[in-house]
C-alpha cells in the first residue's frame, strides 16, 4: 500500500488552519477525536465523583462531606455519565469515526449538522458546569428530577435540566444522521444483510434516539415551565400529577437505557468474531434482535414505576413486556459465545475486555429478572440492589464495551499501538475491583438499604466498607488503562492498516485513515464475516516461516 | 400462603435459575478461550449459524421468561390482597418522618405500633414530595405521594422490632427519615392505643 496522508494532516475544509482546522470541521473522523477528548474528560470528573461518593459510605456518618454535597454529588454523578458519557459514548467517538467507514462511505450525510451536534454537546456539558456555580446551588434532584421534588427545591435545577435538554438535541441529531447514512451512502454493492454488526446497532439505535428523545425534551421544558410560571401539571398543590412526570420522564429514560447498550452489543458483535477468525454465529439473529431489543425497549418505561401507585393491571402488562426484552438479550449472548466454538482464538486486550464484557452483562441481565418481576421487585425497588443493577450493565455492559472499543479501534485511530502488558494488567485490575465494588450492594439491597442513602443504619455498615475497598481497586485499574493509552502517544509505535485480522471495511484502509477513507473502491464481500482472506494470508505466511527455519536447519 | 414467603419463593427460584445460566455461560466462555486458542487451533471451523440451535436456544428462554413473570406476578398478587378483617392506619410521610394515625385518632411520630397475627392495611399519603415507605421484613413498598393514596398490606407472625426507610430520594435527611415497627400482643396493643401521649 502506497503512502497516504491521514486526515489528522489534511483539514477539511481544505482552506482552514491550525485550531480552526479543528473547531470547523465537517470531516467525521475529526469530529469523533474531538468526541473522545471531550468525552473522556466528562468521564473522568464523574468517576472521580462516584468515588468519592463510595469513600464517604465507607464509614458511617458524616466522612468527608455533609449530606448537602452528597446529594449533589450522586446527581451530578448520574447526569453527568448518563448525558455526557454512556448515551453519547459510543455513537459520537466510534460510530462517528467507524460507521461511515464500514459502510464504504467517505463521511457522513450531513456533516454540517454533525459539527452542529458537537457544539450542542459542547453547549450541554458547559451549561452543565456552569448550573453547579450559579442559582441556588449544586442541583441536588438524583438524575431524574422527580417532582414534586425537583420543582420545589430552590437549588439551580432548571440549567440543570436545560443542560439535558440541550444534551439530548446532540444526541438526537447525530441519530438522525446515522439513520440517513446508512440508507443512502451506502455502497450499492452491499445489501442490508452485509452490513456489519456495528453499523447495525447503531441504526437500531439511531431510530429509538430519534423517536424516544422528543419525550425527554417536551417533559424538560414542561419542568422548566411549572418552575417559571406554577402552571400546576405535576404539583399536587395545584391539581397537577407527579406520575404524569414519571410516565413521560421513563418513556425517554427506558428507551435511553438500549441507547446506551445496543452500541456495546454492537462493538462485542464486532470483536468476537475479529479475533476468534470465525463468522459471527447468527448474523441475522443478531440483526433481528438489535431491531427486537429497539421496538419492545420502548415499551417497558413502568416497570420502574412498580410501586408508584399505579394501577396492578399496569405492573401486570409492564411486566410482561419486560420479559419479553429478556429474550432478544440472551439470544445475543449465545451468538457471541456459540461463535467461539470451534474458533481459532487470540487473546488481546480488546478481546478481554468483550469477555468482561459478556459476564458483567449477563449478571446485570440477570438481575434485572429479579426487578422485571412484580413480587420481588417491590422489595429491592430503589434500594441499592438496583444500583449495582444498572451499574453492571451500564458500566460492566457499556463502560466495558467502551472500553473494549477504545483498545480495539485504537491503532485505527491513532495509527499507534498501546502497550499490551499493561492493558492486561488494568482490565484484570478493574475487573476485580468492579466485583468487590458492585457484589456487596446487591447484598445490601437485599437487606433493605435505599439507594441515594447519605447515611445507613449498623446492619449496612459491612457490606459499604467492602464496597469502598472495591471502588478504590476498580478506580485505580480505570485510570491505569487511561494512562496506558495515553503513553502509546509518547512511545509512538506504529500500527499497521489491520494489526487484528478484521475484515469489515475499515480493516482495508491505512491507519489513521484518509481524508476520504478509501484510497481504492472498496470491495464488499458477500457475507460480512468472511474470514477466509485473512486465513489464507496468515496460512502463507505461517509456511513462509517454516521453509526459512527449515532452511536454516 | 404467606406473602413474605410468597416474595421469598420467587427470589429463590430467580435467583437460583439465573446462577445456574451464569455460570454455564461463562464456564462454557472460558473453555472455549483456553481449548481454541490460536497456538492450538490455527485453523477455525466455518459455521455461520444453525436454525435448529437458535431455535432451541430462543424458546427455552422465552419459556424460563415467562415461568419467571409468573412466578413474580403471583407473589404480587400476594402482596395486594388485603383480607377483610385487616386493622386500618394512616401513615402520612413528610420531609422527614413518618406519622402514623390510628383508628382512634392517636397519632404517632416515627413508630409504628401493630399487634402480632392479624392483617395490617397501611393507607399511605405524602403531604409534601414523593416519599416512599418500606419494610424490608415485609417486603412490602409503596410511594407516598400527595393527593393520591397507596397502601401496603402485611400480616405479622412474631413479636418484635423492625426497621421502617423511606426509599424515594427527599432531601437531605432523606436517610435519616426512619421508624421503627414494633410488633407487639394484641393485649399490649390495646393498652398502648388507649394510652394518652
């Protein structure tokens, strides 16, 4: 392959210069870096949050905060890396950088709006920082702004909700240019059922950001409504109704929930087969049940809604429902491990982390039967039974597949490679550090201890200290992972077009890619999955290397 | 059946079903990583997909799906069922405590008194923002919310001290709004209800 000149070297457009070359930009790849840092960045001060928060549990009483800051801190944690980290995560850095390029296109339909969506993510995440430091102090509401609460408080929640809000619009728009990407630059020569298992989570996902996110918007604005004016549609004083609040904030937020894991299924979907050489197992399965998860996701909002108030025929049919998603889940699961058999598997870091992966989300999956059914979620509803829930999934099922993505397309990226050694040892870090951390509030939540809980009573006091040990652990695994990639700029070792063996499309170009991607028409194998080139190549070059040590015998 | 015992059956059963699929997944995971690693197995199999496996392997869990839907629903049911002789109190939840009304009017604040062996109905409203009252040793949880009453149902068999949390985030001393439940001879309760403040 010729030399090319990547697109970290080549502004777009052409005229722009130094940081405007940046800040301007309409080219995705660009865009996608300027994703990560600003992303990393969120991710980095909530973590640093949620830590905290886990030190002050570690003892009871006040540890190193009083319970106003601790209130504030647990809202900002989840807005923050629900808005600013898991929703966006994967869709704006990978699906940005990748999707156009497995589609064989050269960017996105609508790159103007793609800037577009990073100034409002800029915008977002700014109003955000800026509601802690104005108004009536740290918004203190949890994420989900319930009322009547959130409408009384006099801390600064409508920035706050301004701030999702705005977050929300980005997210929305970028979905609307997946969808429009996928439909029309496509290459004529590949069908539907070529299309690889990333770019089609991202499409199932695209379509719930774009359908669901509305909801999310007309409810914000009505909160900053009966703020400003006392209309009275949520507040009981004024013959409003706070479950009206619920069913609207949950018909964004649950559909939200598969926005934030179908990218990660989608990123596991790609690096399974990489690095086991051997087609997915159940390529349409996994197609159908992306789109399956996608519809029935959005129509479970009140299961987290069991002991609201609502009527029981509700909790019946919900509940129903909710089952019924379970499905489409572990079918994937399956696909993924059933692909390993019979494979011809090399570990690397990537792949350790999609394994991680698939164990941290089948106990989340597996816990959340336990709050999909009626009787036994109304014990664990709001204790901290369910936060290590949705932590597993959210955090070992996206935050995993996150991270999984970033060690898998980094030397796409970047054109480097990181050190191995090191990744190991932070994924093992984390891993364990994460079951220390999250298995004791399953216990706990057992026992009875609320979520949002400043302080506990004495039965709870073990079971948070083991915690904390654990989050000390994971923290100090995430944050050498971070360091390990961040050394890569430093050591500069260069990465090869396809150090993996992938064989969708962005395996084809060199890395960093091009401008325009495609330095030749790219050329679409029949069947996505098709490993037979790749074993073809390493065969050659396996008997290559034995005729020369035989000839130096 | 016992409600409590009800709620207890279904977790076992959750619980127990979900362990066992845990751990053949990643059981079955690992062996493969370890018995088809490349320096082993240079050359993979080219299997795509098998309709008689996918079949299997959707139906089956659709069927533990359901049988755990089922399971839950009727523990729910359980907890819904409030037979007719049950005593009735108001509890009404407020930034931060609890204060429960009794049947002769006597009001209490952060303890709730019941006699053992008869059905409790707790009618549950909030006068301020949403709180949520829970008895972890009932299992049972409902939302207090203003203008819109809930209620819980339980039946106590033994004497005795229980813990009583607010679940629904409130303010900052949502973790301190405890009570406590005491379960007490339906004599003892008696005495204690006419007893004057």
């Amino acid at each position: 392959m010729s030399e090319t000149t990547s697109f970290f070297n080549t502004p777009s457009p052409p005229q722009l210069k130094g940081i405007w070359a940046w800040l301007l930009t309409q080219d995705h790849k660009r865009l996608a870096v300027m994703y990560l840092w600003a992303v990393m960045f969120w991710f980095g001060i909530a973590i640093t949050i949620g830590f905290l928060i886990r030190i002050e549990l570690m003892s009871i009483g006040p540890t190193i905060m009083g319970p106003d800051l601790y209130n504030a801190a647990f809202t900002l944690h989840g807005v923050i890396m629900i808005f600013l980290f898991v929703i966006p995560g994967i869709p704006a850095i990978f699906g940005n950088f990748i999707l156009p390029i497995q589609i064989g296109a050269d960017d996105v339909f609508f790159p103007k709006l793609n800037l577009l969506s990073w100034y409002l993510y800029m915008a977002g995440g700014i109003m955000a920082l800026v509601s802690l430091f104005t108004g009536g102090g740290f918004p203190d509401t949890g994420w989900t702004f319930y009322v009547p609460f959130s409408i009384s408080t006099s801390h600064n929640v409508p920035l706050t909700v301004l701030a999702a809000f705005t977050l929300g619009m980005s997210s929305m728009l970028t979905g609307l240019n997946f969808i429009t990407t996928v439909h029309r630059m496509r290459i004529k020569e590949m069908g539907w059922m070529q299309i690889p298992l990333f770019t089609w989570a991202l499409y199932a996902t695209a379509w719930v950001q774009l359908l669901a996110t509305p909801v999310i918007s007309i409810t914000l604005l009505l909160i900053i409504f009966e703020r400003l004016f006392s209309i009275g549609l949520f507040d009981p004083d004024k013959g409003g109704d706070p479950l009206l609040y619920q069913h609207l904030f949950w018909m964004y937020s649950h559909p939200a929930v598969y926005v934030m894991i179908l990218p990660g299924m989608g990123v596991i979907s790609e690096i399974i087969p990489t690095f086991s050489r051997k087609a997915i197992f159940g390529y349409k399965a996994i197609v159908y049940s992306s789109m399956g998860i996608a519809i029935a996701g959005s129509l479970v909002w009140a299961h987290h809604m069991y002991t609201s108030g609502m009527s029981d025929t509700a909790i019946f049919v919900f509940s129903l429902l909710t089952f019924l998603v379970a499905i489409p889940t572990a079918v994937k699961v399956f696909s993924w491990v059933g692909t390993m058999y019979k494979a011809s598997i090399e570990m690397t870091p990537p792949l350790l982390y999609a394994m991680v992966f698939i164990y941290l989300f089948s106990v989340g999956g597996l816990t959340g039967l336990v709050l999909g059914a009626a009787g036994t979620d109304i014990h664990v509803h709001d204790t901290h039974f369910v936060v290590a829930h949705f932590h597993f999934t959210m955090f070992g099922g996206t935050g995993f597949a996150f991270f999984a993505a970033l060690h898998y397309w980094w030397p796409k990226m970047f054109g480097i490679m990181y050190d191995f050694k090191r990744a190991y040892i932070a994924a093992t870090l984390a891993t364990v550090g994460f079951m220390f951390h999250y298995v004791p509030m399953f216990i706990l939540g057992m026992m009875g201890m609320p979520r949002r809980y400043y302080d506990y009573l004495p039965q709870f006091s073990q079971g948070n200290l083991f915690a904390g040990i654990g989050g000390i652990l994971l923290f100090i695994g995430i944050m050498l992972m971070l360091i390990n990639l961040l050394l890569s700029f430093r050591k500069q070792e260069k990465a090869v077009a396809n150090p993996w063996g992938g064989v969708t499309l962005e395996w084809s170009i060199p890395s960093p890619p091009p401008l325009h991607n495609f330095v030749a028409p790219p050329t679409v194998q029949d069947y996505p999955y098709d490993f037979s080139n790749v074993l073809q190549k390493a065969a050659a070059q396996h008997s290559s290397v034995n005729t020369e040590q035989k000839e130096s015998e | 059946m016992d409600p409590v015992l009800g709620v207890d059956r279904a977790f076992w059963y959750i619980f127990i079903v979900s362990a066992v699929l845990l751990t053949g997944i990643t059981l079955v995971m690992i062996y493969f990583a370890i018995r088809y690693r490349r320096s082993k197995n240079p050359v993979p199999e080219d299997i795509r997909d098998n309709w008689k496996l996918e079949v299997v392997w959707t139906i089956i869990p659709t069927l533990i799906a359901l049988s755990m839907f089922w399971v839950g629903w009727s523990s729910y049911t359980g907890l819904r069922n409030v037979p007719k002789d049950a005593i009735e109190i108001e509890v009404l939840g407020q930034m931060f405590s609890w204060i429960f009304i009794y049947e002769n009017d006597k009001e209490t604040e952060n303890e709730l008194v019941v006699p053992v062996n008869k059905p409790i109905k707790l009618n549950i409203e909030s006068i301020d923002v949403l709180h949520s009252f829970f008895i972890p040793a009932f299992r049972v949880k409902a939302d207090a919310v203003k203008g819109m009453p809930t209620y819980v149902y339980f039946h106590p068999k033994e004497t005795g001290t229980y813990d009583i949390l607010c679940t629904e985030y409130c303010g900052t001393s949502h973790s301190s709004m405890t009570a406590t439940l005491e379960v007490v001879t339906m004599e003892q309760y008696e005495t204690w209800l006419e007893e004057e403040e």
